[in-house]
C-alpha cells in the first residue's frame, strides 16, 4: 500500500473500519505501527488489543490514518547509511513527539480536532524533510559537514519547500497551511489556524527540549512565550510537560 492509496481512504467521509483493516493490513510494518501505538501509555490503554480491527476502533479512523501516515512517509526518507538513517530518526522523533503532545493539547484545549492536529504537527516542517534529504542524496559520505553547510538554508527556505510539497502531495489543506506558515503570522490568519500554529510550534520547542536537536546550530528552545500567547495556566503548562516525557515511550 501507498500514500495515493491511503489519501483515497482518508478523502471518503465515512471510510467503512474494513477498508481501513484491510489496507493496514497488506504491509506487516503498518500492522506493527498501529498495534504498537494502540497499546501504548500515551492512548492509556484498558487493557490489550491484539487485532487491527479493534486498534481501529479504539483509535479511530482519523487517528489510524495519521499513523499510516506517518508510517508511509518515514519510509519515503529511509536512507541506506548508518549516519543518514541516526539522523533522520532524530527528526522524526521529533516530529513525532510534537504531533503526540499537540494533540493532547487540543484535546484539553479544543482550538481543533485532536487529529487533525496531529497530522499537521507531525508534517509541519516537511520542508525540513524535503530538504535534509536532498542534502543526504548529495553527501557523498560526508554527511555531518553537508548538513551543516546546508542548515541556514534550510531554516530560511524550508516553511516555502515544505508548502510545495504538500500540494504537490495532495496533504490535507491545513497541512499546506502549517507546512508553509508555522514561523511567521500569515496575513489575515484566522484565528483558528492561529491557536494551531502556536501550539504546534510550542510543542515542537517543547519536544526538542525532552528529545534533543537534530539540526546544527538550532536556536536554543523556549516554548514559554507560546504558551503565554495561548494564555496558559502554570497547570496545564506542567501537565504538558508531563504529557511529554511520557510521549517518549516507543519513539
């Protein structure tokens, strides 16, 4: 199964749970994906799911389609080196943690559906993706000092890159929107997008302080004026944190 093939499932507004099943179910690596994340602390699992059938229902199709997702898309950037492979695991890592304490955090939060956030902060910075990989195709054995000779350009133009691809790619539009405008304040930004980008990015600092950097000279994090933004009490501020470190289970 593929990324058109899954973007058909996730376009149909009610997808039936044997459609989904029997997609999952064709690629061992999905089946392993969905069981290991329906069973973990982080969904606060009652007790343990042993079919893909029951891990959708669990989960719910929006949820189990962010995780193929993701799934499909860490297979796009595989690379054959032991060093590209450490690298780009650090970045997904990342992303991966952002997306799972954003979505905790719209949940408690309601500025989006949880889901939906969870997709947009797992790809918001795709053009990072995009961009590392074309540095790692071209390294030549030399990855380290490739990627640190590239790391300026990719903070500057990777919000623009990463925009392109997601059209290019058919993602969800708020996935466009967030991949090409999670730094700067768009013109005439609804307010909706605006609680979004700000969590988001307020996680991603947040999970780069718990899961380390992965690009050279990264400014260092700070989530704290974010969350200010968002007008959060020191409360919920600790529960994310919490939410955080605990995310880091099976990353």
């Amino acid at each position: 199964p593929g990324l058109p093939e899954l973007q058909g499932l996730m376009a149909r507004p009610e997808c039936p749970v044997d459609d989904v099943e029997r997609f999952v179910v064709k690629d061992p690596a999905l089946v392993v994906a969905v069981l290991k994340v329906a069973n973990s602390a982080y969904f606060r699992s009652p007790r343990l799911v042993t079919s893909i059938r029951e891990a959708c229902v669990r989960l719910g199709n929006r949820q189990v389609f962010a995780l193929l997702l993701e799934s499909l898309l860490r297979r796009t950037f595989t690379a054959p080196s032991p060093d590209a492979r450490q690298f780009f695991d650090g970045m997904w890592r990342n992303a991966a943690l952002t997306a799972r304490v954003a979505r905790r955090l719209a949940e408690w939060q309601r500025f989006a559906r949880p889901e939906d956030v969870y997709v947009a902060a797992l790809l918001h910075n795709l053009g990072e993706f995009v961009m590392a990989w074309r540095v790692v195709q071209a390294a030549d054995g030399h990855l380290g000092s490739a990627i640190e000779a590239a790391a300026a350009d990719i903070a500057k133009e990777h919000e623009r890159v990463g925009q392109l691809a997601a059209q290019r790619w058919g993602l969800p539009p708020m996935v466009q929107v967030l991949a090409g405008s999670h730094h700067h304040v768009r013109r005439g930004e609804p307010s909706q997008d605006a609680a979004m980008r700000a969590a988001v990015t307020a996680c991603w600092h947040l999970s780069r302080s718990v899961a380390g950097e992965y690009l050279p000279d990264m400014e260092a994090p700070d989530p704290l004026p974010l969350f200010d933004e968002m007008g959060l009490s020191e409360q919920l501020r600790a529960r994310i944190a919490e939410e955080c470190i605990a995310a880091m289970e099976g990353l």
